[in-house]
C-alpha cells in the first residue's frame, strides 16, 4: 500500500501511527526505511540498488557477493514482517524494483510507501492523504471553528509552546491562519512554532504577507521539511521542465478550476494547448495539485502554500516575457465561477483508496481499515514520535 499525498501533508504520522497499531501481527515487527536521507536515485551511481541497499544495511544483512535484492530477499524469507519506506518519492523506481522483487520471493512481507507519487505496481494499493480539512471562510461560529480538525492541531502544538496562550478568543485568526497554510500538518508545525516570539495576530500578519517566515527550530526534520518553502522546492525539483512552467502559470488561480480553463489561460508558447490535459494529469499524480470531485464535475486547485511558492512570474519560467496581465486577466472570469471555500472544504480529509488491481489482498484490506481508524488521529499524533528506528526487528 502506498500512501500519497502532497508535502507536509502528514503521510508519515499516519504510516507510523498505523504500523504501530498493526505491529503485533508481524512476528517479525515493523522495520523503518528513511527514503528521504537517500540521495536521488538519478544522481546515485547505484540508483537502483538504493533502497535495497538502505534495507539490507537496516537488517544487518552480511555484505557478500550477491546483490542487494538477493541479499535482502534471504534474509527476510519466510518472515512475517511490515516495512515501511517513507519519503519515497525521489527514489520511486528504485523502490518499486525492491518491492516488486519482496512481493514475489517473500509473500509474507508487508510494504507500505509513503511518497508524493505512487510506485506504479500492479498490485499496488494507493491511499491519498489530504491536508487536514479548514474552516470555510464563511465560518464565523466559535464551536464549528474549534471542531476543524486544522484548529485543533494548531490548538494543541500552540499549547505545547505557551501554556497559558488564550487561543478561544482568536478563534477567526487561527481559522484564517490554518485556511492560509493550506491545512499541511507540516506548515501549521512550522507556524505555531513562531508563537515563541509573537501573538497570533502578528503571526497572520506576517503568513498574509510571506509564507517564507515559517523555519523549522528542529534538528531532527529532513533538511527539504525546515522550511515551508524548502519542502515546495523538494517536491518541484522532481518534476520536469514542462510541468514546473505549467505548474507556475496555475498559480495565478485563486480559486478552483476547471480543466478548459487551465487550456485556455495557460496553453500558450511553448506549452501548447494539447499538452495542458496530460500535464495537468502529472501534476495530479505528483500530488502537486488536488481534485475537488463534485461527482459530476472534477475541479483542481492548488493548496495556498503550493500557490504562493510557485509564482508566475518566478524563475521557474523560461520566457524573458512575463505572463503577468495576460495570464492574470485571462484567469479572472474563470475565478468567478470557481467553487467556493465552502464546497472545497466539504472535501473528506482522508479518500477512500483508489486500488489497480480487481482483488485486494487480505492483508490490504486490513491495513486499510486501520488507516481509516488512525485518519482523525493525525492531528493528535503530530508532531512524529520514534515509534521505531530504522533498524528496529
């Protein structure tokens, strides 16, 4: 099973949290493979051997003659054991071949991926992990701000910082906070971190003005999760050139969109209207963009943080001529009939899973249901404990 979703989006609290849950139905326990201190499997002489290598150094597998699939395979044969790869994305491919090759020669290992794009297997269950649902803007009672479960993640981490901070009475603040960072797990973490130092009036203040505040003041995160911006930059270095420049030009939607107006506001010189629909596809599956599924209607939309860090008129565009007035104008009658914040946070905040094969597994179906059962609680289980290091049997 993989679990995908865009960054910060809290893909690893809710694998951590559902191994630890089903870990006393694997004799052999829960191994943890770090994906995100591996170096990208395009830039790596032995790209794919990666995560096999990763694995076989995590089992304490004696280094011999065979390869590094070979090596891991043996030692785990026969076992009943769940890995987990989290952070997989930049090494997608190579951890496919591992997983693909461990389905095959030990049929009682579990696999579950987290990444921003799924592996591609054919028996691969695929889970999406949304951002933690907001308040609509037009959510002004006190009690319905405060059931958000973006609140109350932002409530609980405010609280850890400074106990006696009166979070009740700036209810509207907080809302508008949480709507600005997009529900991420990750950026509510780096935005109550700030509260140190300021209120949370002067905290919306400055999100409203530069998201690019937020820093992380801990060691132990990957060096793409200390900045809101960083982790963006992380997720848009993996995509191709085509996709980053589509990707910029999108940014001038406030609201949501529909696919004939992506193609007429940004398939112009030198992405031409034909290429809109398959890259836009890319974006999806690169968990860069989210739907919003009326059920007869698909919308896209991009998360705010996504939308500020990825500016039309920002170096990613190759072009000396800003799009600027033309893109922007274009976008405007589009806008007007976007959906609302409201419909757009009726949205579940955990879908149920999108599966590539006709039959799931049992095991699957399992975990499936413990993912389900630990979704609500993603805003208690964050920030991420050391349920297991990486080395853990």
């Amino acid at each position: 099973m993989t679990l995908v979703g865009p960054g910060g989006a809290g893909k690893t609290a809710l694998a951590l949290a559902a191994a630890e849950l089903v870990a006393p139905d694997h004799a052999y326990g829960v191994v943890v493979i770090e994906c995100g201190r591996l170096p990208a499997e395009t830039a790596a002489p032995d790209g794919p051997n990666l995560v096999a290598e990763a694995l076989r150094s995590a089992l304490d597998a004696p280094i011999g003659r065979e390869s590094p699939l070979a090596a891991t395979a043996q030692i785990l044969q026969g076992q009943q054991r769940l890995i987990v790869f989290d952070n997989a994305e930049h090494v997608r491919r190579s951890c496919a071949r591992l997983v693909d090759h461990l389905s095959r020669s030990c049929p009682r290992v579990r696999h579950l991926v987290t990444s921003r794009h799924q592996l591609g297997l054919p028996a691969e269950t695929v889970w999406e992990v949304e951002p933690l649902p907001v308040p609509a803007a037009e959510t002004w009672q006190s009690d319905q701000i405060a059931a958000s479960p973006a609140v109350q993640l932002f409530t609980r981490l405010a609280r850890q910082i400074r106990p006696r901070l009166d979070v009740a009475s700036q209810l509207t603040a907080v809302a508008g906070i949480c709507r600005d960072l997009g529900g991420l797990p990750l950026a509510i973490e780096l935005a109550t971190a700030r509260l140190r130092a300021m209120s949370i009036s002067d905290l919306a203040d400055r999100l409203t003005a530069n998201q690019a505040v937020l820093t992380a003041t801990a060691d132990h995160r990957l060096p793409h999760q200390h900045t809101l911006q960083s982790t963006f930059e992380w997720s848009e270095q993996l995509l191709p050139p085509a996709e980053r420049l589509l990707l910029a030009r999108l940014a001038v939607f406030p609201a949501t969109f529909d696919l004939a107006a992506a193609e007429q506001v940004c398939g112009h010189d030198p992405l031409p209207v034909a290429d809109i629909a398959p890259l836009v596809t890319s974006l999806v599956d690169h968990s860069m963009m989210q739907t919003v599924d009326s059920g007869t209607e698909l919308h896209y939309r991009l998360l705010p943080p996504i939308r500020e860090f990825a500016p039309p008129t920002g170096p990613i565009r190759p072009s000396p001529k800003p799009p600027d007035a033309a893109i922007c104008a274009g976008a405007a009658p589009f806008c007007k009939r976007s959906r609302t914040p409201r419909e757009t946070s009726r949205r579940r905040s955990r879908r149920p899973p999108r599966t590539s094969t006709t039959s799931t597994p049992p095991w699957c179906g399992r975990l499936t249901r413990t993912i389900q059962h630990c979704g609500p609680r993603v805003p208690r289980c964050w920030p991420l404990g050391d349920r297991f290091s990486s080395n853990q049997g």
